[in-house]
C-alpha cells in the first residue's frame, strides 16, 4: 500500500514520516531523492539551462539561490517540476515495485499539486497553525519572505484536509502527534 504524506511547508512532514519509520513503515522522502538528483550532471546542466549559471556554483546545484529562483519565477518553477517531479515519482514506483506486501509512507511536498494523489492508495495531512510553523522554519534559517514565497504555491491546507483519509493536527504536544500517527498506522496495518 503506498500513503502520500503530505502538508504545507513546515507542518511538521518529516517528522511524521521518522514516526512511521519507527513504527515499521517503509519511507520515502521526496525531498531527500531531489537532493540525489541534483548531483547527477544531466540534471544540473538542465537546471543551469532553466534557472542559470548562477545557480552552479564548483559543479553543483546551490540549492538556496535556486530556491530563491524557481519561488519567485512561476514560469521557471514549473519548468523545473517538469524536470524533477516524474523523476520523483518513478523512484517512488520503483520502491513500490519493490514492497508490494509492505505499507510505503511516501512523503511528498506537492502531493495534490502535482496530479500525484491519485497513485497513491491513502492520502495524509499533516496540519500546523500558520504561526507555528512559521516559527518551526525560522528556526531552519528561512527568512520571512522565504517562506511566504514557497507557501504560495501551495493549497491551502484545509483543502488539503478536505481530500485526505487521515489528518494529523500537529498544533499540539509531540506525545499527541505521536498518539495519531500510531492510530493511523494500526488502521492502516488492519487494511
């Protein structure tokens, strides 16, 4: 069974998805496979194509300056999505491919925004007060503008709720993100 894992920026994703690792699941972190990706020499010459040489810098990707980019450039974002996302998405089908009696928790950013959430069995929300996560992602190093450009193209986070089998409301204690992610995983392990 393959679960989206999804939410807005700093809603508290990863670490849900390191609470299901630690229960058993199989985890994906779509981020972490971008990350791999920018170290191929295909891709970083595309994305020199895409965004720039400035964004190069010593043979590889300075993802901050491409960040600052692709948030503030809709048209280059979407190019970039273009390049990355099905990339993403087939190593997160190989890894289904790979576990097809296991329950996979993929978690994936832009689930809804990317047409993705209709390969994937369940879907999960993490929610998080706007103030709360803004205070999560400061603490990271991310200005204020920063994270409003990246929340920007994102769904709004209720209508992401909306279309979710689950939804963990992380605006509470560690314990009672922790007491949902264990709920769902039992549900899930029934199914």
């Amino acid at each position: 069974m393959l679960v989206g894992l999804t939410g807005n920026f700093g809603s508290g994703k990863s670490w849900v998805l390191k609470i299901f690792r630690h229960l058993g699941a199989i985890t994906i972190d779509s981020d972490e496979i971008v990350h791999t990706l920018l170290e191929d020499k295909k891709i970083i010459s595309k994305l020199s194509e895409i965004l720039g040489k400035e964004v190069i810098t010593g043979g590889r990707v300075d993802r901050k300056t491409a960040g600052r980019i692709i948030f503030s450039d809709e048209e280059k974002r979407k190019r970039v999505e273009q390049l990355l996302h099905p990339l993403v998405f087939q190593e997160i089908e190989r890894v289904k491919n790979r576990y097809p009696e296991k329950i996979i928790i993929a978690e994936i950013p832009l689930l809804f925004e990317s047409g993705y959430a209709g390969s994937v069995d369940r879907v999960i929300t993490v929610t998080s007060p706007e103030e709360t996560a803004l205070e999560r992602l400061k603490r990271k190093g991310f200005s204020e503008e920063e994270i409003l450009l990246r929340r920007k193209v994102q769904i709004a986070e209720n209508i992401k709720a909306e279309k979710s089998d689950y939804v963990i409301d992380n605006s509470r204690t560690p314990e009672e993100t922790e007491r949902q992610v264990r709920s769902i995983w039992t549900d899930l392990l029934r199914n």
